[in-house]
C-alpha cells in the first residue's frame, strides 16, 4: 500500500508522541470516505502512530483498537485507492463510550480538490485539515473568527466549506 496521508504529513509527526499516563483503553471507530453518501470502508488499516497497535476494518468499516495509551493519541487511516488520514484524539476523554470517526479520501477526489485549488497535490504533501467543533455538552467550539497556526512551510493554506469543496485561502491567518 502506498502511503499518501491527508493530514499530518508522517515527517511532521515524527517529533510528536503517544502520550500518557501509563494507563490503556480500548477506541472503537469507523472508517469513512469524504464523499457525499460517506460508504464506510472494508479492508482499511487503522493504527497508533508511533506504536505496535493497529486493526484492520471489518466488512462494516469498524475496528477496534485494544492498549491505546492515554494521552494524545494520532490514528493512521489507509486504505488501497484512497489517501490516508491522520487524526488527532485525546484518550480517553474524547474516546471513552464514543465510536470515532476517521476517513481516507479517495484517489478521485483529490484530482478535483486540486482543480478546485488551481495547483497540484502529490503523495509528497501533507495536508492539514483544522476542524472546529460546534459548542457541545457545555464545552465551548466554534463560535466565529477560529484561527490556526501552521508553522510548517507550506502552499497557501486551504479549507472545506460545508459542503466539502476546498477554499483557498488568501494567506495563513495569526494565533490569537
């Protein structure tokens, strides 16, 4: 399988590390793709980076992690004809009852996310998707003018809109 993350470039991740607290827990999750209808994926390998732990989908797109280490934790998504995803989540607090949710990106895709951009995308880019989560369960999200920092150099960032379509961005915006 060929290696094309979308997401942490693997390089950028080599200085970040499983946290933890010597404590485990189990993360079960699906495997999706970006399209509209989001058919789960079979066959996908998901796995800790950084570590031994990694599971395989079923036929329903669910796998199951056992000894994640607490802490932060980056989960590799690939799958055969799609780009993988890196996804960042804290366990056990963001994980612990819960089914994750990770996605690769099909390989036709990714021709129309740069055709949309008006540049072109390789295996060899990272690309990092910030995503802002909408206030839940008394814990603050999104509430208008997020920002982001990408230290990495980079392409002008871009992002998705609600629909999925990329947005170019006209440069990277301050921390706050």
């Amino acid at each position: 399988m060929t290696t094309r993350l979308l997401g942490i470039p693997l390089s950028a991740l080599a200085v970040l590390a499983c946290g933890g607290d010597g404590n485990t827990s189990t993360v079960m999750g699906t495997v999706s793709t970006r399209e509209v209808s989001a058919p789960r994926v079979s066959g996908a390998t998901v796995e800790v980076y950084g570590t031994q732990i990694s599971a395989t989908t079923n036929d329903n797109g669910e796998f199951t992690l056992q000894n994640v280490p607490h802490g932060d934790v980056f989960f590799v998504s690939e799958a055969n004809g799609n780009w993988g995803t890196v996804d960042y989540y804290y366990v056990p607090e963001e994980t612990d009852g819960e089914i994750i949710d990770l996605g690769v990106v099909p390989d036709s895709e990714i021709s129309t996310i740069a055709n949309a951009l008006g540049r072109s995308l390789s295996a060899s880019d990272g690309i990092v998707d910030v995503s802002f989560f909408p206030f839940a369960q008394g814990v603050p999200g999104a509430q208008g003018g997020e920002t982001a920092l990408i230290s990495a150099p980079s392409d002008p960032p871009f992002t998705f809109d609600l629909d999925g379509n990329p947005v170019p961005r006209a440069g990277v915006m301050p921390a706050p």
